[in-house]
C-alpha cells in the first residue's frame, strides 16, 4: 500500500515537473519581444525595464525557470505583469475560495442526484423510469456548458415565474403518478407500495408547492462573500453551480447504472434478496458498495471538467473566481498570472487523482496489492 | 507487460467461444466494409471540405487536396458497389445523419447560396439592427447589433466548426493513432516515453490546456486546429494502444507473423485494419467534443475573433442582449446542441457495433 502510494506520488511529482517546464516554455514560445507584446507600444522605457527585470528576459532560461519554480514551491508566484502590480499569489489566494465553493456544491448536488438516479436506473433496468434517466442524460451530457448556463439564466433570472409553474407542474404529475401506480399494486422502489408511493407523493408535491411559493428570481452577475451574508452567498451561487451539477448528474447517473446492473445480477444479491432485505436496503447497503469503481474513476477525471467548466461558468454570472482571473490574464497577457494559474490547477487535478487512487485501495482490497 | 503476455492464451479462448458459437470469421469481415466506406465517406467529406474552405492556400495544395477528395469519393463508390445494404438504420440515426449532412452541406455550399449579408457591417447600414426572427423581413433568423442576417452568420459558423472540428480529429486521430498502435505493438521503452507523454496531456483539465496554449499563439483558425488536434491526441493513443494489444495477440496476426511479415507490413496491413472502426467511432464522439471547445474559446473571446462569425462567438455577442433578444444567443446554442448531439448518437451507434 506505502510502496503504491510511493510509487504515485513519485510519478505525480514527475508529471508536474513536466507541467511546470511546459507553461514556462510557452512564455518562451511566444512571438515577438515579451514586453512589447504585454505593454504595447505606448510603453515608457522605465516599464519596459522593469517587466524585463520581472521577467529575466536577460538571463539564461535554466537560471529564470530554475528561480521561478524556486519561487513557486514557497507560494512566491512573483508580481503581476500587468498594473495593479500585486503579488500573484494573493490574487489567486482571493479567487480561489470563489471557485472551489461551486465546484463543491456542484460535486455534493452531482453526486447525491448522480447516484440517486443511477441506482434508481439500475434497479428499474429496462423498464420506464430506466429508459427515461438514461435518454435524459444522454441529452443532457451533450450539452455544452456555457450554452446550459445561458439557458439557466433566460429561466431563472428573466422569467422566473415558468419555473415556478414548471416546478408545481411536475411535482403534481409525479405525485399522481405514484399514487396511480399503487392502486395498481405495481412495486415501487420502497418495497411496501402503499407507503412507500404515499410518500412520493406527498414529498412530491411539497417540493413542487413549496418551489412555486418560494423560488426568487436569481441575481445575473455579481458575488457575496460567504463571510458578508451566507444567504446573499448562496444566491449568487445556486445558479453557478446549478450550471456545473447539471453537466456532472448525468456523467454519474450513467456510470453508476453500468456498474450497478451488473452488481445486481450477482450471488449476493440473489442471497440478500432470498433473506428478504428491502429494496432500498440491497440497493444502498450491499450494491453500491462494489459498483463504485467507474464512478470513482469519473468523480477523479470530473474535476478536470470542473474547473474548466468553472472558466465559463464565472464568465457566464461574472464571478471573481480563479477561472476569471485566468481568462483576465489571458487577455491582458499576463503571463505571471497564467503560469500560476495553470500550475495550481494542475496540482489540484493531480491531488485528486491521487485521492482517486487511494480510494480505489479503500474499495476494493485486491488492488492493494497490485502495486505496478 | 505481464498482463500484455497473458492476452494471447485469453484471445485464443475468445475466438475459439466465437467459432464454437457458429460465429466465425464471416460475419467480422462482412462487417468490416461498412466501416471502410465511412472512412472513405468521412475522408471525402473533409478533403473537399478543407479544399473549398482554406482559400488561403496555395493553388497547387488546394488541387490536391480535390484530387485526393475526389479518389476518396471513388473509393466510397467502389465499395458501395460491392456492399449488400443492411435493414434500414432507425429514425435517430436518420435524424442525426440528416441533421450533420445539412451542416455539412451548408458549410460547404455557403458561399454559393443566396444569403443576405452577414460578414462585412459595412455593408449593412440599411439594414436594421436587432430585427426579431420573422418570414416576412428576408431574415429568417433576425439580424444582430449590427443589421448582419444571424442565418448567414450561422451557416459561415458552421464552416469554422466543421473545419476546426474535422481538423483537429484527423490531426489527433493520425498522430495519436500512429503513436497507439506503435506502443501498443512493439511495448517496452516506446510505449513508456509515449504512455508518459499522453499522461502529461492527460493531467490538464482539456478547456485548461486549450486556454494554455491560445494564450500563447495568435488564434486564427489554423492555430486552433492544431490545438484541438493537440487535446484530441491523448484519447486516440489510449484507445489505438488497448485495442492493439488485443489484436497484436490474435492468431491472424501470429500466423502473418510466421508466414514472415515484415513489421511494418503487419502494422499497416493487419493491425490497423482492424483498428480503424474502432478508432473511426472514436472520432465522431471526439469531434463533438472539439466542436463544443472551439465553440467555448470563442465563447470565452479567446478563440476566433469577430467578424469571423462563429457559433461560439455569436452566443457571447448575443450574450449583452439577452433577456430583449434570446434569439441571438438561441439560434447558435440549438445549432450547436444538435449537431454535438448528433455526433454523439451516431458515435455511441458506431461504437456499440464496432467498438472492440
């Protein structure tokens, strides 16, 4: 397990020194005089000098690179290229809480309704409700980020009121749906169907009730620190991270179903169901356990998806998260910023595969063993 | 490499289970045709695509690139005329077919249609500004801020979408699964230097890695589908390398091996072959993936800039006057959220009947 874990880390270091020569040696790349291309051409000779200096356009690429990264293991990612001359890191320090907040908030939303829908899928296979989760989600994976976004915030911002109605409308026709389909007898996912379909709908039409009573038109543009007001904070980030979820459900929903079917059909289940354990119990209890594994592996690789997805989303409702500051960067050229950024990201994005890999070893003990 | 040594006893018993089941080589190799006249198909398509599309190359470059889309297009219609058709695909498939051949059409014939002005604002100081979608005013879809037909803009976007799109999936498609099957066969030190290098790609975010990089280049539309052919790259070398392993271990491949193959022979005349429909799957799946970051780059305003119109940067032009005029962002987003969907269905298809 320790040699496992060595041996990762090993090749994770590996890559992100990789990494870290690769957005250096873009700088490098770039056409033209550095400071010519950031400041123009209406630059005074003092700036000129003092971005050739912060760039050490005049030592050798060894010397510079080997000072950079030096820099960037203490967390010193140099000034900004570009006025207001601040250190890199604390704009990256104040952007970062932003991001992660609705990266987190999206991951927790994908991963309970990812999961919930999944199982639902695999224990329905075949039947309706499987049919309708597993179109659902194809349809709703190809659609592009920033395009859902926009639609997001025609509904939610400018005409709240169809959501409302739409919100009512659907929690009535699920309620009349569950309460139809028990005086019918058909099996529902609790395995009494009296109750269990009386409680769908009542919870059903609560939520649908309550949304049309309570759903607010949500803010365009803007950001509450969540230290300022923790109602205001969730407001300017329920759209956000809406936005990411709703891109990540449908990922989990269809991996989880793959994996799960196939759990379904085996030995133990057979033998948990011949005791007579309840649905609900089998599903959460005994299968979910072992059909983690593809899931595990897309939550790793989702984050990569995340944080892009973050780029648009906080151009979308003008958050002042990291993937803002990157794209400002970008523009304004500032290239400090951008190697910073791209470095931190990839760090992230390796932790969690990492993780990811650990969590592997925490699921299935074989693996433990099959380091390399 | 331990577990690529037991694959041959593993392969074995697999064909031995197929030709125990009655199903032996027949029908495999009935199946392979279709695949090779898509490939033609989809090889004609963007040759006489890119031909009409780059009039900034030379003339020569541009000749042969119709003459090599005019062989590809006999190619298809050698093979069709030794194919027996199949029962008809289902209305998805016709629908997603349908849809990416208006697209492709479109893009194809956009500068020969009698359209109404929709790239130069200089020429539409009569035209009013913001004009609603309507069938009485010459402008189907409306006009944007600046009197230009979004219909016009729309069918121009969708060149820049298809040539970035097929681009950057043929550039990841040949490099990637070149580098794949060349690992995958021959192993050893090869395959970790390539293994290492579709790692490091793999470690950006891909919408990270494409910012990366524009960030640095100027982004016209050649810049761009390199970048895209860069990010498309690491997913075909994964599945050129897992497939070729399967196959390097099949007997057909042992037995061109012991009638004395030369390796490049095996690789081009044996392997890849076989690797092509897989890969061919593959590539729609990616390129609704590379269409959807070219459209989020210039979403962003860091991929191709205005007046090129792109579907991307329409949407972000749209994007100030939404709640008056959502048309002008929703006529780009359907356009593309079918095609992507498209490609998607018909790429999930391909790979259910070809995927190995």
């Amino acid at each position: 397990m320790l040699r496992m874990l060595g041996l990762r880390i090993a090749r994770a270091i590996a890559v992100l020194v990789a990494v870290s020569l690769g957005t250096f040696s873009l700088i490098a790349l770039s056409p033209g005089d550095p400071a010519a291309t950031i400041l123009g051409t209406t630059a005074t000779p003092a700036e000129v000098a003092y971005l050739d200096q912060q760039l050490g356009v005049n030592q050798p690429w060894p010397d510079r690179y080997w000072h950079w990264v030096t820099g960037a293991v203490q967390g010193n990612f140099g000034l900004s290229l570009v006025p207001p001359r601040q250190s890199v890191a604390q704009m990256l320090g104040q952007a970062v809480p932003v991001t992660a907040e609705i990266v987190v908030i999206a991951l927790v939303l994908g991963l309970i309704f990812g999961i919930a829908l999944g199982a639902w899928a695999a224990h329905r296979q075949d039947q309706a409700a499987d049919r309708i989760i597993t179109a659902g989600s194809f349809a709703l994976i190809s659609v592009p980020a920033f395009v859902l976004g926009l639609l997001l915030a025609i509904l939610l911002v400018f005409h709240p009121t169809w959501v409302r109605v739409l919100v009512l409308a659907a929690g009535l026709v699920i309620a009349g749906r569950a309460l139809s389909s028990a005086s019918q007898r058909k099996p529902l996912l609790v395995r009494r169907p009296g109750r269990g379909a009386l409680v769908l709908a009542a919870v059903a039409t609560a939520i649908g009730v309550l949304g049309f009573l309570f759903i607010p038109a949500f803010p365009r543009f803007g950001w509450t620190p969540i230290t300022t007001s923790l109602a205001g904070n969730l407001r300017f980030a329920f759209l956000p991270a809406l936005t990411l979820t709703l891109g990540l459900i449908p990922l989990f929903a269809q991996v989880l179903r793959a994996d799960m079917v196939q759990t379904l059909q085996q030995n133990f289940i057979v033998v948990a169901r011949a005791k007579g354990m309840s649905e609900l119990h089998i599903i959460f209890r005994e299968a979910l356990r072992p059909s983690l594994f593809s899931l595990v592996t897309v939550l790793g690789l989702s984050i990569g998806a995340l944080l892009a997805g973050s780029v648009v989303v906080e151009n979308i409702f003008g958050l002042p998260g990291l993937g803002s500051v990157l794209l400002n960067a970008i523009t304004s050229k500032n290239y400090s910023v951008v190697q910073a950024g791209v470095l931190l990201i990839a760090l992230v994005f390796l932790i969690v595969n990492l993780l990811v890999d650990i969590a592997y070893a925490y699921l299935d003990p074989r693996t433990r063993r099959a380091a390399n | 490499m331990l577990p690529t040594e037991k694959l041959p006893a593993a392969g074995a018993t697999l064909d031995d289970g197929r030709a125990a089941a009655g199903e032996t080589l027949g029908p495999a190799r009935a199946r392979l045709p279709v695949a090779v006249m898509a490939a033609w198909a989809f090889a004609a398509v963007a040759f006489l695509v890119l031909a009409t599309v780059l009039s900034r190359l030379v003339l020569p470059l541009r000749l042969v690139l119709v003459i090599l889309g005019l062989f590809s297009a006999y190619r298809l219609v050698a093979a069709l005329a030794r194919w027996r058709r199949p029962a008809s695909p289902p209305t998805g498939t016709w629908l997603a077919v349908g849809w990416l051949g208006l697209v492709v059409a479109g893009a194809v014939f956009a500068g020969v249609l009698p359209l109404p002005e929709g790239l130069n604002p200089a020429a539409t100081f009569t035209v009013p500004a913001l004009l609603n979608p309507g069938l009485h005013s010459g402008h189907l879809l409306g006009t944007d801020t600046e009197g230009l037909d979004t219909l016009t803009e729309l069918i121009y976007g969708a060149r820049i979408s298809l040539i970035v799109g097929i681009g950057g999936t043929l550039t990841g498609l040949i490099v990637g699964g070149i580098a794949g099957m060349v690992s995958g066969y021959f192993g050893g030190p090869v395959d970790g230097v390539t293994s290492y290098i579709v790692d490091v790609l793999l470690t950006f975010p891909p919408l990270i890695l494409l910012i990366a990089m524009v960030a640095f280049l100027s982004p016209d539309v050649l810049n761009i589908t390199i970048v895209l052919g860069i990010l498309a790259l690491p997913g075909f070398a994964r599945l050129a390398r897992a497939n070729t392993i399967k196959i390097a271990s099949r007997d057909y491949v042992t037995a061109s091996r012991t009638l004395g193959s030369r390796q490049v022979r095996i690789l081009l005349k044996v392997i890849a072959p076989n690797l092509i429909p897989s890969l061919f799957a593959y590539s729609f799946i990616i390129m609704s993936f590379l269409i959807v970051a070219e459209a989020s780059l210039s979403f962003l305003g860091v991929g191709i800039q205005r007046p090129t119109p792109t579907w991307g940067n329409m949407i972000a032009q749209g994007d100030p006057t939404l709640n008056a005029h959502p048309a002008l962002v929703l006529a780009p987003a359907v356009a593309i959220l079918f095609t992507v969907l498209s490609a998607n269905f018909i790429g999930q298809r391909l790979q259910k009947r070809w995927g190995l």
